[in-house]
C-alpha cells in the first residue's frame, strides 16, 4: 500500500466532509426529533472539519459538488441512522490517512486524531452503540 503525500491525505479529507456535509443534510430530513437534533449538530462538526481542511490547503481546495450519490435510498429513520454511521465512517478512514500522511508532531496530525476518535464515537451513537468496522493497522 503505498502511503499518501499529506496535500493529498488532506485532499481526500476535504473531499470526504464535502460529501458527509451534503449526506447529513439528506439524513436530517428523514430522522426523528432527537435524531434530527444530533444530526444538526454533526452537521455543524463536519462544517468545521470542512473549513479547517479548506484553510491548510488554501488555493488548492477542492470545492463542493452541487450534490453527491448516496450510497442507498435513504426514505426513514432507520436508512437515514445507517447513513450517519457510513458517513462517520468514511470520515475515520480520512482521519486515519491524514494520521499515517502528517508528520508526527504536526496540527494535521493532531486533528487527524482527534477526528478519527470523534467519528467512531459518533458512527457509533448512529449505530445504537455498536461497533463499527474494525480500524486497519496503526499508521508508520
């Protein structure tokens, strides 16, 4: 497996908020109170994310599509659950290769970080407390 440069460890993880951004817009739409609520706030993280990534690559970033495929239908609170967990998900694994691509005592690293645990934790909450997929090895 051949290791990302960090522009593109960062890169990837812009991209991946733009789509998670659009995702739990779709997802909102579809959750009950108490989820819509958790929804919104997810939302305002990964808007963060989003301009934080944004920033650390200034000219070179990515803009966002007008809209993204979703994996499935999402038509009820139970798809809609199911997309959160996969969006958070999809985070985690950017989280992880901006963790493997930054140097170790970088901001890129330490967010990485800090992404990647907030993202399984939420990934979890969508899942009802169950674990999500299992991480790969740890970074070099």
């Amino acid at each position: 497996m051949t290791s990302m440069t960090l522009a593109q460890a960062l890169t990837a993880a812009l991209l991946v908020e733009h789509q998670v951004v659009y995702g739990y817009g779709v997802a909102g739409a579809h959750l009950s109170a108490g989820g819509r609520a958790q929804a919104l706030r997810e939302l305002d993280t990964h808007r963060l994310r989003r301009d934080q990534l944004a920033a650390m690559l200034g000219a070179r970033a990515p803009v966002a599509a007008a809209a993204y495929a979703l994996p499935y239908a999402v038509h009820d609170d139970v798809t809609a659950r199911s997309l959160c967990a996969a969006l958070e998900d999809g985070c985690a694994g950017a989280a992880w290769d901006l963790v493997d691509a930054a140097p170790a005592d970088s901001t890129a690293r330490g967010l990485g970080v800090s992404w990647l645990a907030q993202s399984a934790v939420s990934a979890a909450h969508w899942r009802g407390g169950s674990p999500g997929p299992a991480l790969p090895g740890q970074p070099r």
